[in-house]
C-alpha cells in the first residue's frame, strides 16, 4: 500500500512539473509580431533561471521517489519510466529552446528595425503633406463653403491626432531597439500653427447652423443650457482666435472672417438672458403675466406653440428687458426646485407603511413596527421644510409650505406620543391582565382598560390602512394619546403606590424589582405560584411544602436539603405579603430550634453520626459553639495540646468519613465543616504555642466564637462574639453551601467589620479588584446568618 502511495505521488508530482515547464515551452514559442513583444519575450527569458531555479527541489524529490521505488523492484510502466526521464531532461530542452529563440529575436529585430525606418520615412512625407495643407488654409475665405472647409479641418485634426500616436510609438521603439529617439518637435509647431485654423472653423460652423435655428427656429425647441455654453466658449475661443491671426502675416482674409463670426457672436450674446428666462423649466402662468407688463405686450408660452422665433421676441423690444427677464427666469428656477421637493417629501410618504401584520403576543390586538424609518424620514422633512419657509422664493407656495410643516409637526408629535403610550402600554398590559392585580387595583384598573380600548380601535385601523402618513395625520389622535398618556402616567403612580405599600409590609420585596413584585402579586390565589420567587426573597430557599389546605411546613434548599417549620404558615386568605412574613418569622424560629437541637444532642453521639444526621447550617454553628466552649475549657485548664491532638483526630475522622458511600447533600455539609475544623486546628494550634493561659487573652477573643446562651429575656439564643462585639445569631437560613477558606486576612476583615457594626458604623474593605472583598463580606454574612444582598 505504501509503495502505491509512492507510486501514485510521483506520477502527480512529474505530471505538475512537465505541465509547469510546457507552460514555459508556450510562451518561449511565440512569434513576436512587433518589437513590443519581442521587447516582452526577452523579458520573460530572462525570468525563466528563476521559474526553473524554484522547481529543481521539486524535480530531486520525483526522481529520489522514483530511485526509491526501482530499489524495491516494484514493476514500473513505459509511461512512468518516460516522465522519469522528460522531467529530467526539462531543465535542458528549457535553456536549449531559450538559446534557439534568442537566434531567431536577432534575425526578427533586424527585421522590425528596417520596417519602423520604411515607416519614419512614410511618417516624415505625410508632416511635410500637413504643412502644406495647414498653409493652404490661409487662403480660405468663403463661409458659403463652410461645410467642406468643416470636413478638411475634420480630416486634418484626425491626421494630426493620428500623427502624435504615431511619433510617441516611434521614440518609444527606438528606446527598446537602443536607439537615439528622433525629434519631432516639428509635429508640436504643426500643431500651434494649425489651432487658431481649426478653432475659427469648428466655431464658425457650429455658429452658423446654431444662430440660424436659433433666431429663425421654433422658439420651443432652444436649448438654453447649449446655447448660453455655446456663446460663452464661442466669444472666448474667437477672442484667442483673433489675438493668434493679428500676429502672423498674409492671413488677412482669414482674420477678416474670424473678426466677423466674432462680431456676430457678441451681437447675440445680450440675447442669451432672454433665451434663459423664457427657457427656464420653472415658468408659469405668473411669470409669463410679470413679463408681459414688462415689456408691455402679451407674452405665453402658447406664442411658442404657433412657432414664434427669437427673431419675434426680439422684435417686441425685449432686447433691453434682457436683464429683468433672466431675473424673472432664475426665480422661476428656485421656485420650480421648491415646487419639486414639496412634490418630493409628499411622494416620500407613499411607500412608508407601519408594520402592523402579525399580533402582539396573545393580546388580539398590534403594536407599531418601522417607527425607525418613519423617523428618520421626518426628521429629514422637517429640517427641509425649514429652509424652504426661510427661502426667498417661496412665496407662491408659502401657504403650502407651512400647511406642510404644520402637518409635520403634527405627525412628529402624534408619533412621539404615540410610542411613549405603546411603551407605557406593553408594560402595563400583561399587569392587568391578571385579575389578581384589578382586584387589588380597580381604579387604576379601570382606567387602563379606557386606554386599552382607544388602543385597539386604533391599532385595528392601522392594521387596515398601514400608510404611515395617514395613520399619524388623523385628526384628534394626538389628544387621544395626550389624554392616553395621562391617564398611563396616573395608572402607573398608582401601581408604583401600591407596591411601595407591597414593599412596606415586607421589607425584603425591596430587593426584587418591580416586575418580578408584580409577577408575584399576581398569583395570590394560588400560593405554589409564587415559588420560583422564594429564592429571590429568601436566597437559600427553594420551594415550600404545602398541605392540603395550602399550609405551609416545610422549606427546601437549592441543593435538597429539608427543615421543618415549628409552627405551619397558613396562607389561605392571606395577602402574599402577610404569609411571606410569616414564612420569615418561622424560617428565623426553625433555625434557631435546629441549632438548639444540634447543640444538645451533639454530645450525645459520634460526631460523625451526629454530622449525617443534622442539616449543614446546624453542623457548622452547633459544632462551633462545642468548639468555642472546649476551647475555654483548655485554656483555663492548660490543656491546649492535648486539645490539638483532639481535634486532629476529629479532622482525620472527618476525612475517613468523606470516603464513604454518603449523600451529596452529606459530602458538601462534610466539606463545609473540614474548611471551619481546619481553622479551628491551626488557631488553636497558634494559641498553643504562645501559651495562653486566659481566656480573656486578646490572641483567643479576636476569633469569631459561638455561645448558646440567655439573653436579657430569658430566652437561649446563639450570639456570635468578636473581641467586644458580641451579636446575636440572624437565624437565616443558608441551606447546605460551601463557605470561604479563612485566612489571616479574612480574620481582620472579620475584626474590623464587627467592631464597626459594635459602634454602628458601616465597613468598607478597600483592595484592588479580584482579591475577595464582596467574597469576605458574604461569608461573614453566612458566619452570622444574616441576609446579604449584593448589588
């Protein structure tokens, strides 16, 4: 397999070289037809040393490949053996074919070189026949032969043209050959001879068939953009014409005819303001009654249709109105270009629909969709319409020009109002459409359904007759949605009333924002419905057990863990406010008891029995109060090392037990638990060694410890004691976490924090990012069970 691998890369890899070559071979073989592609080929030919230089690491692997191969004795074709030997032989059938073509450029060149002088001598005859005709024309002065004398000077300016090609491809020729390029600078003087020639005549022709259709032609027909260019370059060109013939000798007669074209041309150019303004595209009816008082006759664009002429006009004495008229036809430009963009913007509006085609959610009704565009084009409109009220030549549409910009100004409003409803609208919409909320709400329940109605009626027009122009353009709709607009305001103050009411009766509905709120308030009637909301409001509750009659016993944590309540939370009747704030009070009450279980029994069986048998929150506080008081009891009775050896023991307990086949809920209380009990070795570890011998020693009292004790009521409770801040347990419950590895960094943000909160201060670790400031607060929040709420 191998070896037909090999076999059938070097038949790819000799075939991909020869083509390579072949392609060489192609270009090498072509006959240059002119010196330019003999100039072409050398090039490529001398690039060829490099092409066949890139290919020969190519050409040593084919034939090693096919060495390889014969060395193996594999059975190799005729064909195979051939390429072998043409790929080898390709480097010198190149160099042999390069020498060849070289032989044949020389005998080729010598050719192309005796050509190109055949034709510079053809090319020198055909200047000298130039000169002549180019002097003949001195002597041409009879205008009625202005036809034939516009074809010579035609047939001259082509061969002129042509000759300059000619000349630049000789001297280039003559550079690839090596030769001195010839001078023919005489061509150049041809040329400056012959201009004033061609100009006079080219001019005179156009003139004389552009004045006759002009002054004697239908007057309807003028081009006055051709004509003004016309007279305009005319007058210069003869100008330049004129001054060139009074500097030569024995061109009078030529001179004679230049100087009368040119007369005839400045005779007509104060004419050229009446073809303009009679011409202009912008004349109507009140421009042609303003030219008529001036010039004191009737003047209509009908006169043009009976094939009135310049001459006619002329006649009536308009000539010396000229100035007047052009005014009156630039004006009726600018006024056209308004009249053309009122056209415009209105036009605009006809493909600029609202997509109003599929309903909104399960509403029945629609939404605005393509206000962007909508927009966008108003805003264009409105800074247009702008400067056409402040423009000087809108006075004949001035009515229409402000009808206009009130009516955009309308839609800008209706449109802007209209969305801040909409807005308003799909947010309050799925509110009350819950009968929970109208209940709680009738008012403002009320009210919304006004706006919802006046919606729907217009929202279903729309969705008939989408036409953005129309749809924003009715009449009354902006005090529709003006009184729309303030009805939503006063609905949403009311709702934002009643959940500040909400919010009141339980604080912790503070932390969720308003949707959720609702989203809660919204399902009173069946307390199971609020549930995926519980972890929003108690962070480590999941879910409640609810009975039969829709009491609540029982709270879940996000990882599975279960306690019971001490007391079961009726909330059948209640508003969700009142139950929750009972669920609070009984998840504080059954915290607090599981602790108080967990403290007492844990001295009555194997702490590890007694860790898989209590909820995560109560192993790590019930087992710290244990730690707290065994600690004391050491100190006072100088017995600190031994202690140490126990609570080895009671870590390597912990981590045999962690082997064994446990729940998940037991492996992450059990993890828990070993980050506290390794703290809890390596401080009792250090306060061994400084032999502290009071319990009341600063290195003791600066750790966070645990006492089940009586309080000022008489009631056990669990306080939690740093240096002199002593503060009481918060009972929240944590469900079954991870908690922080404590450092000795962590101790003193624990230290600082407590002292603050013992002179009722707040605290701030300070700290680069990413180095466990927020981390360290909500551990200690944990340490303390109290509920910590980031932002």
């Amino acid at each position: 397999l191998l070896l037909e691998l090999l076999g059938t890369r070097f038949r790819d890899a000799s075939q991909e070289i020869v083509d390579s070559f072949n392609g060489i071979f192609v270009q090498l073989r072509k006959k240059p037809s002119n010196v330019e592609q003999a100039t072409e080929l050398k090039e490529f030919m001398g690039g060829v040393a490099a092409e066949v230089a890139k290919v020969m690491p190519d050409m040593g692997k084919c034939i090693a490949t096919y060495a390889t191969l014969e060395s193996f004795n594999v059975r190799m074709t005729n064909d195979d053996t051939f390429q072998r030997w043409r790929v080898f032989g390709c480097p010198k059938q190149t160099y042999d074919l390069i020498a060849h073509v070289e032989e044949d450029l020389k005998v080729l060149e010598t050719g192309f070189s005796k050509h190109m002088h055949e034709e510079q001598t053809e090319f020198d005859e055909n200047l000298i026949d130039l000169a002549g005709i180019i002097d003949s024309f001195a002597a041409y002065d009879d205008l009625g032969k202005i036809k034939e004398i516009f074809e010579n000077v035609e047939s001259v300016n082509q061969r002129l043209k042509d000759a300059n090609t000619q000349a630049k491809l000789f001297n280039s020729r003559e550079t690839l050959f090596g030769k001195e390029t010839s001078d023919y600078s005489q061509l150049q003087q041809l040329q400056k001879e012959w201009e004033p020639f061609s100009q006079l005549w080219v001019s005179a022709y156009h003139w004389i068939l552009d004045s006759e259709k002009w002054m004697n032609g239908a007057f309807g027909e003028i081009d006055s953009k051709h004509c003004e260019n016309s007279v305009t370059t005319g007058v210069k060109t003869l100008f330049k014409t004129v001054k060139a013939f009074e500097k030569r000798e024995g061109v009078d007669k030529v001179l004679d005819i230049a100087k009368d074209i040119k007369s005839q041309i400045d005779t007509f150019q104060p004419y050229v303001p009446i073809v303009l303004g009679l011409r202009n595209a912008g004349m109507r009816e009140r421009h042609w009654t303003t030219i008529s008082e001036l010039v004191g006759k009737k003047v209509h664009p009908d006169l043009m249709e009976e094939e009135f002429t310049l001459k006619t006009f002329l006649a009536m004495g308009m000539e010396k109105y000229a100035a007047q008229i052009q005014d009156i036809g630039d004006r009726s430009g600018k006024e056209l270009s308004i009249e053309n963009q009122l056209k415009t913007m209105k036009a605009a509006w006809e493909g600029i629909v609202f997509d109003c085609k599929e309903a909104y959610r399960t509403t029945e009704t629609y939404i605005l969709k393509g206000a962007d565009e909508v927009i966008a084009l108003l805003d264009e409109q409105v800074v247009v319409t702008q400067a056409m009220q402040f423009s000087p030549f809108n006075k004949p549409f001035k009515e229409e020009i402000d009808e206009w910009a009130s009516k955009l100004l309308y839609i800008s409003e209706c449109l802007d109002a209209w969305l801040k409803v909409q807005r308003a609208w799909m947010y309050l919409q799925p509110i009350f459409d819950s009968a929970d909320i109208l209940k709680q709400l009738p008012i403002e329940g009320k009210k919304f359904k006004i706006v919802d109605s006046k919606w729907r009626q217009v929202m279903g027009r729309v969705h008939n007759n989408p036409n953005a122009l129309h749809a924003c353009s009715q009449e009354g709709l902006l005090d529709t949605w003006t009184h729309a607009n303030e009805d939503l305001d006063l609905v949403q103050k009311g709702l934002d009333d009643y959940l500040e009411t909400k919010r009141g009766a339980f604080a912790r509905f503070y932390f969720l924002s308003n949707d959720e709120l609702l989203e809660i308030l919204s399902k009173t009637k069946d307390p199971k419905m609020v549930q995926p909301f519980l972890s929003k409001v108690f962070e480590a509750m999941k879910s409640l057990t609810f009975t039969k009659e829709l009491a609540a016993t029982q709270m879940h944590s996000k990882e599975g863990e279960v306690i019971n309540f001490v007391k079961p939370v009726i909330t059948h009747g209640k508003n969700v406010e009142v139950w929750m704030t009972d669920v609070e009070n009984q998840m504080l009450a059954s915290v607090r008891e599981v602790i108080k279980v967990g403290v007492e029994t844990y001295s009555e069986k194997p702490r590890t029995d007694w860790v898989l048998q209590n909820p995560g929150q109560v192993v790590l506080n019930s087992s710290q109060v244990l730690w707290t008081a065994e600690v004391e009891q050491a100190i006072t009775e100088a017995s600190l090392d031994a202690y140490f050896g126990k609570l080895t023991d009671q870590l390597m307990d912990l981590v045999r037990l962690v082997r064994k086949d446990i729940t998940k809920l037991q492996r992450i209380s059990i993890g828990a638990l070993v980050v506290i009990d390794v703290h809890a070795k390596d401080t009792i570890e250090k306060i061994a060694e400084m032999k502290i011998s009071d319990p009341l020693s600063f290195e003791w009292i600066s750790q966070l410890r645990y006492y089940w004790e009586v309080d000022d009521r008489s009631t056990e409770h669990l306080w939690v004691r740093m240096v002199q801040t002593p503060f009481p347990h918060g009972y929240e419950y944590l469900g079954n976490s991870f908690r922080l590895v404590i450092t000795p960094l962590t101790d003193m943000c624990y230290m600082t924090l407590m002292g603050a909160q013992s002179l009722n201060l707040g605290g701030a670790p300070a700290g680069p990012a990413g180095t466990g400031k927020t981390e360290t607060t909500k551990d200690l929040a944990k340490a303390l069970a109290k509920q910590c709420v980031v932002f």
